[in-house]
C-alpha cells in the first residue's frame, strides 16, 4: 500500500508540474481501507469478519474507515482550494 501512495504522490506532483499555469489544482486523497461491500467483497469478508478485524488491528485508530469520513476530507479539500494556494497536496493514511 506504501509503494502505491508514493506513486499516487508523483502522479500528483507531475500533474501539478504540468498544469501549471491552466487554473487546474491537482490534489489526492488516498484513504486506505474504507468499510464498503466493494472492500468486503473484495477481501472476501462478507461473510468472514476475520478480515476487517485483520485491516482494523493494523490500524492505530483500531478501525477502518468510514465513506462519511472521506467524504468530509473532500469536502475540506473543495473548500481549501477555493480559498487559498493548494494544489499538489496528497492526504494519505498510512494505515492498514
């Protein structure tokens, strides 16, 4: 998941690089595990609870995500950069 968020993390700095100048802010938001059917399908713990609580204790909030929580951290981003210089900006969980 590191090696991922890194990548994600240069994509937005050459597309910031390269926007430069056209009015388009380039910001990324890569929350890591989020409590979705997507991820439990995925995971295979729709089921299988051993999974999520496998994600959760990997975690140093002890649990994953929520979508309302990364909907507010897009929310936070809408209203930032409407305001002020953001761009090239990565918000990154590290966790799980």
């Amino acid at each position: 998941m590191i090696g991922a968020n890194l990548n994600l993390r240069a994509f937005t700095n050459t597309w910031t690089k390269d926007l430069k100048g056209r009015g388009i802010r380039v910001n990324t938001i890569s929350p890591g595990a989020i409590d979705t059917p997507s991820l439990r399908k995925a995971s295979e713990a729709t089921e299988d609870e051993s999974r999520i609580r496998a994600l959760t204790e990997r975690n140093p909030l002890g649990r994953i995500g929520t979508p309302d929580e990364v909907a507010s951290v897009v929310a936070f981003f809408l209203q930032v950069t409407q305001r002020a210089m953001f761009t090239g900006s990565s918000c990154m969980s590290t966790a799980a």
